[in-house]
C-alpha cells in the first residue's frame, strides 16, 4: 500500500540527501536557469523592446523568444542578428540561433503597459474604462420583429436582446453619472 498522507512541498524541493535529483527538482533548476537568462538577455535588448519580450525556452542551443506581436517580432527580427553575436560573446557561446514567437497575452492589460500614439507608455496598473454599449429603441423594435419570425432557441436569446434596449431617459441618466 502507498503512503496516503501529505508531504511538504519543502521536502520535495529540498530533498538534497539524494544523489539522483527528482524530476521536481530538475523542473525548478530548469525554472531557475530559464528566469536568470531571462534577465540577462533582457538587459541586452534594446529599452523599447524590454517590456514586449521574454526568454519563453532554450533548447538545443536555441533560444525562444516571445513577443507580444506582429510589430515587435519584427523589430525583434531587426535586432536578431547583433543579439546573437552579443548573447554568443557574454552569456552562451554554444548558441546558434534565436527563434521568435508570438504570444498576445503578453500584452494584456495589467501584464505589460499600452503603447499609445508611439507618445508615451500607460502605467501596467491603471485600467481603461469601456463605454457601455446601449441599444437604441429602434434597435430592439427590429430584433423583436426577427424574433418573431424565429423559432425556438434562436427567438428567446433575440427576446433576451431586445429587453437590453434603453430609452432617451436612461442615457441622460448614464451621462449625468459618467458612465461615458
């Protein structure tokens, strides 16, 4: 029978008495290994590129590189070349290449700052409000017609719809509270 009880997550990590690491152990040192190139190789992009770009892996001596888009990959692609040769002269030497990915979530409000206009960055922590979206009477008058001509399913969520429609009282109501 298996032992059933729970074990300290600090006596996996620190299970140092054993010569033969446990895949634990050797996920955390590849953990570790990935967040320290990561700060080297950050230090040598270019300042605009720095908040856009991370080291996502390294594998057979090449480094994966994630970008937030299309725009700083191809940036990231002008600077390939001479980012090479510089992670070649003071971190890796082994290296052979960069690979360059796109991951949008990188760019997610609260991740990494909003690049407006090319003027100036937004700080990560503040958070845009949305206007809400209204639907105008006229709006709601020609989604029941077509609810009415529907069937099933179909009709009910277009009855669900046309009940979100606003009149003229509401949206002074949503002005005067700055809702816009």
């Amino acid at each position: 029978m298996r032992n059933s009880y729970p074990i300290s997550i600090d006596v996996l990590f620190n299970n140092i008495n054993n010569s033969n690491p446990t895949s634990l152990e050797k996920l955390q040192l590849r953990a570790v290994e990935l967040l320290i190139l990561n700060r080297k190789v950050i230090e040598l992009l270019p300042v605009t590129l720095r908040p856009w770009c991370r080291v996502a892996n390294l594998r057979n001596n090449i480094i994966v590189l994630e970008t937030a888009n299309a725009s700083w990959m191809m940036r990231l692609r002008y600077e390939q070349t001479q980012l090479v040769y510089t992670i070649r002269a003071k971190i890796l030497p082994s290296l052979s290449s960069i690979d360059i990915k796109i991951k949008p979530s990188l760019a997610i409000i609260g991740k990494l700052p909003i690049k407006h206009n090319n003027s100036s960055l937004l700080p990560s922590n503040k958070i845009l409000k949305q206007k809400p979206r209204i639907l105008s009477l006229q709006s709601a008058k020609l989604i029941r017609h077509v609810a009415a001509h529907s069937e099933g399913k179909l009709q009910s969520l277009l009855e669900r719809l046309a009940k979100l429609a606003r009149d003229s009282t509401d949206l002074t109501y949503h002005s005067s509270n700055n809702c816009f």
